[in-house]
C-alpha cells in the first residue's frame, strides 16, 4: 500500500516539481495538490492522506500556523517541510510541531530521495502492531544517526584553509545587499586579509559555491566580481 503525499505549495512549477520527485520514489503516491493552507485543510477533509509537503511562504496562512493548527485538531499526517525558510527560528518550530525532516530550497533530488525513503522505513515500522527494542531503538535514533552520517559525509578544506575563517565570510556574503560582490565587499564588511579573503573565494569558486566573473571599471581595471550559485547553499553545507 503506497503512502499517500498531499504538496501544500503556492507555486504550481514547485508543486509540479515536487510532485514529479514524488512519483520517483518508491512506495508513494501523489494525493493532490494544495496552493494555500485553507485549500490544504479543505483537501485533509475530503481524503485522508500519510505525508504532507509543506511550504512556509504562502499566501494568507503560514505552513507553520496551519502545521500548528493540524496539531490542534489531532490530525496525524506526518509533515516534511520544503521551504526556502533557513531561519533557526521557522526550523525550531516546525520541528517542535512534529515536522518529521525540514528541506531548505533549493535541493537536490538526491536529498529528497533520502529524506522519503528515511520516511518510509519509519512509517513501515510505526504500523507494525508490535515493535522489538531493537526496532524501536532504529526509530526513535533515526534522526541522531542520520546527523552522524552526514557530518561523516562533510567534505574536508584543503591545506591552510580554516572552518571558522570560512564560516565567517560565507555569513558575509548572506548579509550582503546585492547578490553580486567583490573582494573588497568582504573585507568591508568581515576583519579578514583581502588576501585571505581572495584565497577563500578562489576556493568556494572551485568548489562550485560560487562563480566569478571579470568585470571592468571606469579605468579599464578588470575586477573579479563573485555570485552564489544556485546550489551553493547546498554544497557549502558539506564544509562548515
């Protein structure tokens, strides 16, 4: 018996995407698609359903508020938010609410194959009418040993590069005004070497963090001009 997915997403290209990684995986079905929270509740009472995506941005009611109001009424979907939302604070609450996995956008399918198919073996074993220590034990660690393979899984720096001193400017490049920048744009901003700063940028380049173009000034100088790439939130993940 498959599980049955409802994607609560204001997007219809997200939804449309993510329905399409639904319909990759194994052992889940798409139940429908719901663009804001008042059209999700009304789909919730229509059918019933095992697992909702559920973004957080969304026109007239927040997913976390109707994650929270879901909780109220005792509904039992399980929840797995999908959200561009990466503050600690939206986290924390959905996972206080009982969010079962938290995706930040964008990601790759291969995250998402991991976060449904860790899903489905919890689910397999929830409605199992009798559970050994050893099965509870895998259910309720899930989430700790899935912690301790991906910082497993973390990439090492190389040679003379520092975790802390990467940290730092990729929190500068966050709290950036434009979405292009430059090296004197760090060092403005972060007490870093311009020559620290420029090594650390030529690493996240090559890394596929970021991308750099040249740029030319008044003066005809060449300037090297520097841009997040699309997955470079993602693949940063795997350094600090």
């Amino acid at each position: 018996m498959n599980i049955k997915v409802l994607i609560v997403e204001d997007d219809p290209m997200v939804a449309k995407f993510n329905r399409h990684y639904v319909e990759q995986v194994e052992g889940f079905e798409f139940a429908g698609w719901a663009s804001s929270g008042d059209e999700a509740q009304r789909k919730l009472e229509e059918q019933e359903v095992d697992l909702i995506l559920l973004d957080i941005y969304m026109p007239h009611t927040n997913g976390l508020r109707l994650l929270s109001s879901l909780r109220e009424q005792g509904s039992k979907a399980d929840i797995i938010v999908i959200s561009a939302a990466s503050d600690n604070s939206s986290i924390r609450s959905a996972l206080q609410h009982g969010a079962v996995d938290y995706l930040i956008k964008p990601f790759e399918f291969a995250r998402f194959h991991v976060a449904l198919s860790a899903y489905r073996e919890d689910y397999q074993l929830m409605h199992r009418e009798h559970l050994s220590q050893e099965q509870l034990d895998k259910l309720l660690r899930h989430s700790a040993q899935g912690a301790e393979e991906d910082k497993a899984a973390a990439l090492t720096l190389p040679k003379g590069l520092a975790e802390g001193t990467l940290e730092s400017i990729w929190n500068t490049i966050k709290l950036l005004q434009s979405p292009v920048f430059s090296t004197e744009d760090i060092t403005s901003q972060a007490p870093i070497s311009r020559i620290s700063v420029r090594k650390y940028l030529a690493f996240l380049t090559e890394a596929g963090i970021l991308e750099m173009e040249l740029s030319y000034g008044a003066v005809g100088r060449p300037v090297y001009m520097y841009k997040v790439k699309p997955e470079g939130h993602e693949r940063i993940s795997k350094y600090i």
